[in-house]
C-alpha cells in the first residue's frame, strides 16, 4: 500500500481542475498536482509532523467549537477522504457516508481562536484559507497576545 493518495481536486500552484493531486494537508481539501509538487514549493505535511493535534475526547465547549469551524465559510473543514465534511462529536469528527473517523483535530479549531482569524465580515467572497500553520512551529501568525506559559493548565481550574 502506498501512503500517498492522490485526489481530483483544485491545485493551489496552477489553479486548476487536476485528477492526480496530492493532500498538502491531512484530511483537507489544500492540494496540489503532480505537475506542480516538483516545485517543492510547498510540502505535503504529515500527520505525524503536526504538533498541534489535540485527540479526543473533546469538552462539549470544545466540540462547538469544531462544528462551527467545520462551518466556516472561511476555513477549509475536515474532510474524508472522498471529500465529505466530517461532523464533530465529542469522540470524533466523522464521516456517516464513509464511515470515516478522526480523532484529532488543531488546537486553534477546538478553542474558539480561528473565530479570531476570520477576515471582516463584508471582506468579500473569497476562497476557502488553509490554516494558517498547521505546524506548531510555522503557528498562524496572529496578532493576538501569547498566552502566559502555562496558562494552558489553568483553562479549567475556574
Ligand atoms: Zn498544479
Ligand atoms: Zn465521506
């Protein structure tokens, strides 16, 4: 078995329609064509490298969180790989056509912070973003304040 799949889907490169396209991104609708990945421009990302996954089980606050980043019109949701949108639950995102589950999901997806990515509403119409950094390292860059070190453990205390 191969582990790289290809997909028709819409190449990010040349912009265009192209039936052997490569998942730039797990289980995300960001690809590009054979043509264009030997560019190296842009590198398919495991997702082993990903830092950020949280696995579930995931808080009903955090499940919200997901359904309505799934929902955005910004962002490009989870999908299966026939290209289905999964549905969050708090034991997975999943896909009932396909019976295909995920059991992680970005941190920034489960904590309300892609609510703050969102361009103004009245920005315009445009096409779906990937996420800003999937890779903790590469992190979106935001412009909102770092949280103290730490903070993360206290999120529940109260
Ligand atoms: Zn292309
Ligand atoms: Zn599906």
């Amino acid at each position: 078995m191969s582990d790289v799949k290809t997909f028709r889907a819409f190449c990010q490169i040349c912009q265009k329609l192209e039936l052997n396209c490569t998942r730039l991104l797990p289980h995300m609708d960001y690809s590009i064509c054979e043509t264009c990945a030997p560019q190296g421009k842009n590198q398919s990302i495991s997702e082993e490298e990903i830092e950020n996954k949280v696995t579930a089980r995931w808080t009903d606050t955090q499940v919200q969180s997901l359904a309505a980043y799934q929902d955005s019109d910004t962002f490009l949701p989870f999908i299966c790989e026939r290209g289905h949108r999964l549905q969050a639950t708090n034991d997975l995102l999943t896909c009932d056509i396909c019976q295909f589950n995920l059991t992680w999901a970005y941190n920034w997806t489960l904590d309300w912070s892609w609510k703050f990515l969102e361009p103004p509403a009245g920005a315009g119409t445009r096409a779906k973003l990937p996420p800003g950094g999937p890779l903790k390292s590469a992190s979106i860059a935001l412009d909102l304040p770092e949280p103290n070190a730490g903070a993360d453990a206290e999120d529940f205390v109260d």
